[in-house]
C-alpha cells in the first residue's frame, strides 16, 4: 500500500549536499591544464645524514587514485609530507596543482587535504569546532564551515560525536574527524598518509567505501601511502612501489601483478623487484 | 583569510582549550593566590623596618604575585604546544595556508589574555586585602603588560624551544619550577635596601627580572618612573631580540 516516495527515494544525501556548497564557493582547481601532481628528482636527506628519499620521478594525473606503497621506512611518508609542503625537500623539485611545493606552499596548502598517519587532532576540542577551524582557516565564512562540518560529520557517521570531545573518542574515530577536517575546504588533491593504518577490517572497509564515494563524486586527485598491499590494490589506479627511497616500479596494479605471474599478489610484485619479502621488511622496519 | 585573522581564530581557540582541562586551570591560580596569602602573612612584619616603601607587605607583594601568575603561567602554553606536537595537530594546522609564526602568534594571543586575567584576580585579591594601586586602573594594567611580556620572552621562550627539542608535555611541566627562580632572586620580598648580603644584591642587579619587577612595584606603591619604566621595557626588548628568533631558528632546525 505504501511505496517508498519517490522525493524520498531521490532525496539527496550529505554528499550531494556538499557538492551542491562546493558549488556555491567553488575553489580554483589547478593553476595549470597539466598533471596536478609532478616530482622531479625528489629527495630528502634529513641533518642526521639519514637519506630517507631518493630521487624519485613520478606524474599524477587529475582524478587519479594514486599510491605509494612499500615497508615501514620505505620513505613513503617523507615523500607524502614534502608533497603536502611539511617536510622541505634537499634534491629535486615537486608540483601541486601547478605550484612549486618551496616555493609556493600556501598556495599549495590552499589545494590539498592532508590526513597524517598521526591523526593530528586537538584532543580539548570536539569534532565539530575542529572541523570548523580547519575550514574557517582555509577561509569559509563562520556559516559555510559549520554547515560543511555538519555534513561531512554526518557523512562519516559522526553525528552522534561531534560534540563530544575527541580526548573520549577512539583512534578509529579521530582518524576519520582528521579525515573530514581534511575534506572541509573540498579539496581538489587529497593526500592520506597510511590512511587506515591501526583499524579494524570493518573500519577499513567503511574508509574505503567512502573514499571511493568522495573521488568518483568529487573528482578528487587522490595519492596515499600504505603498507597494506591490499588497500593499494583496492583503491589506487597506478602505485608506485617504493623501497629505500626510490621507486622500484610503477604502474596499474594488474599490469604490475601480470609482469610478475598469473596469479601474482603486489607482495610477489614486491619480491619480484627488490628481491625480498615483503612480509619480511615489514618485520625488519 | 589573512594572517591576523587566522592568529586571532586560533587565539580563540587556546582561550576555549584552557578552561577544558580543570587541572591546569585551577593549578595555574590557585598556587600563586595561596602563595601570596602565605608569604603576604609570614613576612607581613617586614613593613614595619624602617625606610620599608610601604607599611602594607601585600601591597609591596602584589607586583610579586603578577609575575608569579605570568612567568611560570607562560609555561602551559609550552606544555600546551608540546602536546600539540606530539599528537600531531601543531602540523595539522600547517596543511591549511597558514604559517609556523601563525600559529605560534595566535597561541601566544591566547595565551597573553589568559595570563591577563589571572594577573588582574592577583591584583583584585590584592585590593581585597586592603593593597592600593597608586596610579589606579591604567598603572595596574601597564603592571599585567609588563608582566606578561616578560613571561613571554623569558620562560615563554624557553618552554617553547624545549616543547619545540622534546615533543613532550611533561618534560616542558619539568622545568616550570625554574621560573620561580627567576622571580625569588630579585627584590620580589624584600627591598634591597634591607638585603645585607652584597653578593645577593648583586645577583639581583643583574636578574633582568628585577628591572621590571621594579617599575612594577613603583607603578603599585608610588607613581610612574617613566625611566625605569623605559628601562623595564627595554630589558624586555632585548631579552625578545635574543629569545624569538633562537625559538623561529629551532624550530627551522627541527622540522625542515
């Protein structure tokens, strides 16, 4: 007798509403037509004489889901971290969307969303006011970032906590408030640093899921790094696989998996091009 | 948004952090209150030496006690950076267009009215007990400055480069006895008049806290000395001058 309405049916979600806000305060997108994301040489060798990355060459194109995966220590998040302008890099250049990343850094800043591997959040405030901040600083008005913070709260399914504090909340759930804090300005490069690293398989699954959601509706540029081959098999269109600093190879990961074998996993595709396990490196790091 | 703003949000949000944790609110305080009645009724008979400025030992103590609130108060604003750090956010903050200076500024903000507040309830408390400013409201606040300044330049400075090395709240908390040290080898309880030992006199010469302190002090008891008060602040000037950029270049250092 009662069929689901169709305006419910059609009723739009916290996504589409968001979209429609990013509508309202569009944010230029890039400063050039080339590929948002380019290294050139990258390298960094901290004071300690420690040379975390080197030389690394890599492109990546707008809307692509790219990751860098490898072993703890690998330089996975020192590279990651002179993309998103918080560690300078000693060799080479990078660009994001269109701007050098020491020589323009606010401008690159104003571009990206970065979700550290350490969900850097302030443990005195709620959800709420810190997602507030983070869009207030990245310059929307009192209204739109608390309209904005709402619905991305309510997007990761954190309605319930957005005033509680985050000193109460669980490391799950401050990774996807630093998630959200990320998304407030909308982005269009997004940078995850080991963006499940210590969850469940649930809430792994749910980050995926969503992520996925964000990038195909927002056309985010997406690059992470992960240690678990199978998030980057999951969610990337090309990885670049990365031990000791450099990239040992690049690519979809189905084309990597075939150079190896026909039922080759990325792990074989790691020992295929560094000659160790990658279980084993894990292990070592 | 421009800079200032962005410091003044941020500011905002040290202000509304503070009263979040109980236990630094009330530790931050209440021991510089009972500090003050304490050593307010053991030494109250010191007033009555002759050539004493006062015949009111609260009222020569009420400068005393706003650096007490200030110098070591500066210091949870270390510890409050050092958690920042540790947990991650102070570089949160860095991925929006923002700057290191940005966001130590609107700390610092924050910071300075907090330190402000609690230096005016000593100088409430100090009325209450029957202590008089001599140059009235605009003397008490050019005191909670000059007092809050010197915080910032002093153990404000060296929390921060020790928060800044150690990332680590309870080691920045370790040191915050030192900045009584500061403030106890000065004429802070007694004039130096009435100080025999020339060695300690010494040592209070060249304490750059006491060349605030006693600007302070006169701001409280007598009027204003516009050349010591010159000097005070000029003493803070120069302590600012060497602490600020050591603070910028160590931070350079440990993150770049």
């Amino acid at each position: 007798m009662t069929n689901p309405s169709p305006v419910a049916a059609t009723a739009p979600s916290p996504l589409d509403d968001l979209l429609a806000r990013e509508r309202t305060q569009p944010l230029e997108r890039t400063s050039t037509l080339g590929d948002p994301i380019v290294l050139e040489n990258l390298g960094k060798t901290y004071p300690d004489g420690t040379e975390a990355v080197r030389g690394i060459s890599l492109r990546v194109a707008a809307g692509e889901s790219f990751g860098i995966l490898g072993p703890n220590g690998a330089g996975k998040s020192t590279t990651i971290g002179m993309l998103g302008t918080l560690v300078k890099p000693t060799a080479g250049r990078a660009s994001v969307a269109g701007f050098d990343v020491v020589g323009r850094p606010t401008e690159v800043r104003r571009r990206i969303g970065f979700a550290m591997q350490q969900a850097g959040v302030d443990e005195f405030a709620t959800p709420w006011e810190l997602v507030v901040l983070q869009g207030r600083l990245h310059g929307l008005p009192k209204h739109e970032a608390s309209a904005r913070a709402g619905l991305l709260l309510g997007i990761m399914e954190l309605a319930d906590e957005a005033d509680r504090r985050l000193a109460t909340l669980s490391g799950g759930t401050k990774r996807r408030v630093d998630l959200a804090a990320s998304l407030v300005h909308l982005p269009p490069v997004l940078f995850l640093d080991e963006p499940t690293e210590g969850l469940d398989p649930r809430s792994r699954s749910g980050i995926w899921d969503l992520l996925d959601r964000l990038r195909s509706r927002l056309g985010v540029t997406l690059v992470l790094t992960t240690h678990y081959m199978e998030e980057g098999d999951r969610l990337c269109e090309r990885i670049a696989i990365i031990d000791r600093g450099t990239v040992v190879a690049e690519g979809a990961p189905a084309a990597l998996k075939a150079t190896v074998g026909r039922d080759a996993t990325l792990e074989d595709v790691y020992l295929h091009y560094t000659g160790r396990a990658f279980e084993d490196t894990r292990m070592a790091a | 948004m421009n800079a200032p703003a962005q410091a003044l949000l941020l500011a905002q949000r040290a202000l509304v952090q503070f009263p979040r944790n109980p236990i630094l609110l009330g530790f931050s305080v209440m021991p510089v209150l009972i500090m003050y009645l304490v050593f307010g009724g053991l030494f109250e008979g010191v007033a009555e030496l002759p050539g004493f400025p006062t015949d009111n030992y609260f009222e020569y103590l009420a400068p005393t006690a706003v650096l007490l609130a200030t110098v070591p108060g500066i210091g949870n604003a270390g510890v409050a950076l050092a958690a920042d750090l540790q947990n991650g956010y102070f570089h949160k903050l860095l991925t929006t267009p923002t700057s290191v200076g940005v966001v130590m500024l609107g700390r610092l903000l924050g910071d300075c009215v907090r330190l402000a507040v609690q230096a005016a309830l000593v100088l409430l408390l100090a009325i209450a007990l029957g202590a008089e400013v001599a140059t009235g409201v605009p003397g008490a606040l050019l005191m909670i400055v000059m007092g809050t300044l010197l915080g910032i330049v002093t153990f404000g400075a060296i929390s921060a480069n020790l928060a800044i090395r150690t990332r680590d709240a309870a080691a920045v908390q370790a040191i915050q006895p030192m900045a009584f040290l500061l403030i106890f080898l000065t004429s802070a309880y007694q004039s130096s008049d009435h100080i025999d030992s020339g060695v300690l006199r010494t040592i209070i010469d060249l304490n750059p806290a006491e060349h605030v302190l006693r600007p302070m002090r006169e701001l409280m008891l007598s009027g204003y000395d516009w050349g010591d008060i010159g000097i005070g602040f000029l003493v803070i000037a120069a302590l600012g001058v060497v602490a600020l950029p050591i603070t910028a270049r160590n931070y350079r250092s440990a993150y770049s």
